[in-house]
C-alpha cells in the first residue's frame, strides 16, 4: 500500500489543491456555490435515474424484471425533480449527506492511519485528516439550524484544512518514494 500511496504521490497533492481551490471559491463566492452544489446533486440524481430506469428496461429479456433497479431510479429521479422544485429542502438533505460523508470518509482515514503506522512516519497526518472530518460531519449534524451560510463556510474551512493536510501528505509520500520499495512489510 505504501509502494502505491508513494507512487502516485501527486495524486493526493492534487487532490489536496482541489480541496483548497474549492474551499477558496466558497468563501469568494457562496450564493453560487451552495446553488451550484444543490443543482448538481439534483443534476446527478436525475441522471442517476434516467439511467437505471433505461438499464431496467433494456435488460429485461436477459431474466426476471429488475424491479429493484427499477424503482431505486425512479426514485432518483422523483429525488432530481425535488431537488430543482425545492431547493431549499434539497439544501438540508444535501447538508445530512455531506455530513454522512464526512464521518464515514473520517473513519475510514483513521482505520486506513493504524494500519500504516509501521509503514508510514508521519501517519499521524491521515489521522488527523480523519479526525477532522469526523468532527465536522458531528458538527454538521448538531447544528443544522446553522444556516446555509455559516454551513457553506465551514465546508470551505474543512475543505482548506483537509486540502492542506493532503498536500502535505502528499509530499510527504513523495520523500518516501524510492525508500517504499525498500521497507520490510510488517504484519504479514
């Protein structure tokens, strides 16, 4: 995993400027980011939907109707509709999404942390990013009444933070990446 994560090394430094860019342009630019963020939601589920209910149809000569593929799309897009008729509900679930995301991306940063700590010097760095994200999809959850607003700004705080921590990461595992192929594997 080590040989790998040193590897693509730029592909988390990437990652991290992303986070930071994104974080940037809510803080410079929120009506249009919680808009842009709600409209593609609603854009994704729609065409999540069309799709699933297009596979349904199409495969059903190949056996037994799937009637769950079926109906998980026409909810997707009963869901899409929802999203551009009443985007201010769509804001609030989106907000329980994204704070569902965070907490399960965080723990499984801290699994992914312990399981590199004999491999990796700095894991603590992943752990932290972990721990980071789990706080803020708690505080997500314990203060939806928030407004959009104050919740749009601690997206881009968390998104800058996250970023910063990626990139750091990031080259972090470039310093490691002639000495991965090197290291002795523990625990196998």
């Amino acid at each position: 995993m080590l040989q790998t994560l040193a590897k693509n090394w730029w592909a988390i430094v990437l990652r991290g400027v992303f986070a930071v860019l994104f974080g940037l342009g809510a803080f410079f630019w929120p009506g249009i980011t919680l808009a842009a963020l709600v409209l593609l939601y609603g854009a994704y589920l729609f065409a999540d939907g069309i799709m699933a209910v297009v596979w349904a149809i199409a495969g059903r000569a190949a056996g037994p109707f799937p009637w769950g593929v079926f109906l998980a799309g026409l909810a997707s897009i009963v869901g899409g509709l929802l999203t551009f008729f009443m985007p201010g509900l769509t804001a609030l679930v989106l907000l329980y999404l994204i704070a569902a995301w965070a907490i399960v991306r965080g723990v499984f940063e801290i699994i992914a942390a312990f399981h590199l700590r004999r491999e990796l010097t700095n894991e603590w760095l992943l752990a932290l990013n972990g721990v980071l994200s789990v706080l803020f999809g708690i505080l997500l959850i314990a203060a939806p009444g928030a407004g959009a607003l104050a919740v749009l700004w601690l997206i881009a705080t968390f998104a800058i933070i996250v970023g910063i921590v990626m990139i750091m990461l990031g080259f972090r595992l470039k310093g490691l990446q002639g000495t991965a192929a090197r290291r002795p594997a523990y625990g196998r």
